[in-house]
C-alpha cells in the first residue's frame, strides 16, 4: 500500500524537526565548548594574577618588613605592620582555596560530560591548573 498524502507529510515535518534539532544540539555543544574555554581562561588569568599578588606580598611586603625590623635593631624608625600582611596572605588563601574548590567541581563535572571524549584536552588543562594553584596554597603555607 502506498503512503498517504498525511504519511508524507508527517513524515516530512519529522525529518525537518529531527534536522532543527539536529542544528540545535550542534549549537549547544558549540556554547558549551565556548564556555569551557572561557571558563579555562579565566581561571588560568585568576592563578597568574594570584601568583603576582602571592610574590607581592611575600617577595616584596614580606622582605621590606624583615629589613625594617633589622634596621630597626640599629635605630631606624620601624613603620611596616605585619598585621596587613598577614591579613593580605589570609585573603589570598581563601581565595586559593575558593578557586581549589572551583577546579575540583569542574573536575566532577568533567567527568560526568556526556562530551568527555571530545574535550579530554579541556579536563587536562583543568587538572593543570588544579596543580598550579596546590603550588599557590603551598607558598602561602610557608609563611
């Protein structure tokens, strides 16, 4: 029996709603990936500018309060606070830590993406940049 004029056209709004949808889920995956990549960058921005800020204050706060206190000893007017600078390494732990937190959710995440194959060099960066801020909260740790 040959298909009806309905079966055709049933047919035919099936296979233009499958190709929409089609469309559609191919531009969600695109989003997505978009979103990893930025979501990548910005978090690689985050740790650059916290290892900055980590050398500030220990490389340079750190070592000016140390050679103040020394001169002190000779006589010199002592005017650094260690107070600030503990407050500013508490600040960067916590937010060492908020981003840790951030990268291992991402990890989870990662691991649950339907699209895992397809973005296994994003999981790696994200493992990456997990490493690199161990490293952060490590020097932080030192003082």
């Amino acid at each position: 029996m040959p298909p009806t004029h309905e079966v055709l056209t049933s047919e035919r709004n099936f296979a233009i709603q499958k190709d929409q949808m089609e469309a559609d889920l191919k531009q969600k995956i695109t989003d997505l990936m978009k979103l990893k990549t930025e979501l990548e960058e910005k978090i690689t921005a985050t740790i650059n500018n916290l290892s900055i800020l980590q050398t500030r204050v220990l490389g340079v706060e750190l070592i000016g309060w140390k050679r103040e206190q020394q001169l002190a000893g000779n006589g010199a007017p002592f005017t650094k606070n260690l107070d600030a600078i503990q407050l500013w390494c508490e600040g960067i732990a916590e937010i060492i830590w908020q981003n840790r937190k951030q990268l291992l959710m991402v990890e989870q995440l990662g691991q649950s993406d339907p699209l895992a194959a397809q973005s296994h060099d994003t999981l790696n960066k994200f493992a990456i940049l997990s490493e690199r801020v161990m490293k952060t909260m490590s020097g932080i740790e030192l003082f």
